[in-house]
C-alpha cells in the first residue's frame, strides 16, 4: 500500500453540520474502496492567498491515508464532480 495526502478546500459558507458530512462522505469513501486512513486533520476556515470562484475564505482539510492507485483515482474522480470542493490536491509520499 502507498501512502497519499489529499489536501481539500471546503466552501467556507456551510453549517458545521454539512462540513462535517463532506468530511465524513470523503473518509468512507476511502475506506469503502479498501484504503486505511493515517489521519484526517481539519484546519477549519482559513483566508485564500487569492479569490477563488469570488471566494475569500475556504475550510481546509488534509486527509492522509493508504492505498492502492485505484483508491486514489476513486477519491480524486468523486472530488472533481462534487460542487462543494473549492480546490483539492492528492499527491503520492515519497518513499524513504
């Protein structure tokens, strides 16, 4: 299994209630695809270096998990077509 991070911007104009429910639909989905999450650190709002869709702000979350390939292509497909993703990012670890 390999080691990825997924760093994801989150629309920052969502209830508590809903931002916890992307989170949690990111997480199983992982898991549902046979990866095993190291840790699921939410950093909560934060202000964009720049305007992105007219958007000042975003919830920042980085989702470190293990996988296959599949499981990674799984996640990056789902994050694409999702509306409330801002920007998102899964890159690879090195391994040492």
């Amino acid at each position: 299994m390999r080691e990825y991070e997924a760093m994801i911007l989150i629309r920052p104009n969502m209830e508590e209630e809903a931002f916890q429910g992307v989170v949690d639909k990111f997480v199983n989905l992982i898991t549902q695809q046979g990866g095993e999450i190291v840790k699921a650190d939410k950093w909560g709002k934060r202000r964009l270096q720049y305007e992105i869709k007219k958007l000042k702000e975003a919830f920042y979350v980085l989702i470190t998990f293990k996988g296959e390939p599949a499981v990674a292509h799984e996640l990056d497909r789902v994050m694409r077509i999702s509306d409330d993703i801002v920007r998102f990012l899964v890159i690879r670890k090195d391994e040492k």
